[in-house]
C-alpha cells in the first residue's frame, strides 16, 4: 500500500505554517487526518492541526468519542488564542472573527491488516481510492451530494453543543 499526500497551497500561503489545511499521520497507529480549514474563520490552521494530531493520537469511529475529541481540541484552541496585534483596526478585526471561532472539515482513517480500513467524515473532504483502474470515493460519490453538504467543525458551536456534525 502507499499513500501519497499531494498539498496545493494558495499564492497568500508561501509558508507552510500559513496552510490552513493540516494532515497528520501515525504510522505505529496506520492513522491519518486531514482537516481542511477556512480561510475565511480565526486561526483555522490552528485548529485543522489540533484535531488532525488528536485523532491520529487517540483513533476514534465512535460519533461520540470523535465529537468528545473535537470538544477537547476546542477548549484547547480557545485558552490558547490571545490576539496580540497592536494596530487597534486589526486587532478589532481579530477580535470579530476570534468570537465566531475556528472551522475546518476533516476526514479520519485507519488502515488494517487485508487492505481494509475505517473512514469517518465531517464536511467536505473527500476520499479517493484507486485500485485496479478503479476509482472508489468517500463519502461523496459525485457533485450534487458534496454541493449539498453543508457540515463542518466550528470551534465555538462545539462548545455551546450546537453542532452540525452528522
């Protein structure tokens, strides 16, 4: 089996630290996560790469176990997000996206023995498998059910318990 990891990055994100989309990868697990933040919340790469490091850390398909993870990773994220900018239109500006919080799809898996896996998803990331001249997709097998998808892991809905994760 291999696995390839191919990463295009905006013109704005010459560095990798400005990415908002993180993966992470534990090979004594077989786990990886990918975790695509928007542009548009606060500090997404942040927190793509709190949740991204937790599942691989501590692998979970349960529904429950994974929002409990997502809950920690925001507790995290929100003690550790302090604005520090000194021209006071931007910190405004910070401080205006910091309460709407961070958001980020994400899609976890790990490989077993046989060429099996386990997949779970939130939002719009999506997995291809090719085998055999074959092309497998997950969970989204063509465009009108991505379009209308409309999850996604926000750090501030989590921790009101209002979230929208399937």
């Amino acid at each position: 089996m291999n696995i390839t990891i191919l990463q295009i990055q905006k013109r704005s994100s010459y560095l990798y630290q400005n990415i908002q989309d993180k993966f992470a990868f534990n090979k004594s697990t077989k786990t990886f996560a990918l975790a695509d933040g928007t542009t548009q919340s606060y500090n997404s790469e942040e927190w793509a790469e709190l949740i991204t490091k937790k599942f691989v850390s501590n692998p979970t398909f349960e529904h429950e176990k994974l929002v409990t993870n997502f809950i920690d990773c925001a507790q995290i994220f929100k003690q550790s997000n302090i604005i520090t900018n000194t021209n006071p239109a931007k910190a405004s500006l910070e401080k205006s996206k910091q309460k709407k919080g961070a958001t980020a799809t994400f899609i976890g898996l790990q490989f077993f023995d046989n060429n099996h896996l386990k997949i779970i998803s939130c939002g719009d990331s999506n997995l291809f498998m090719f085998r055999n001249n074959r092309i497998t997709c997950f969970p989204f097998r063509d465009l009108d059910s991505l379009d209308a998808n409309n999850h996604f892991i926000n750090t501030e809905q989590i921790l009101e318990d209002k979230t929208n994760i399937p």
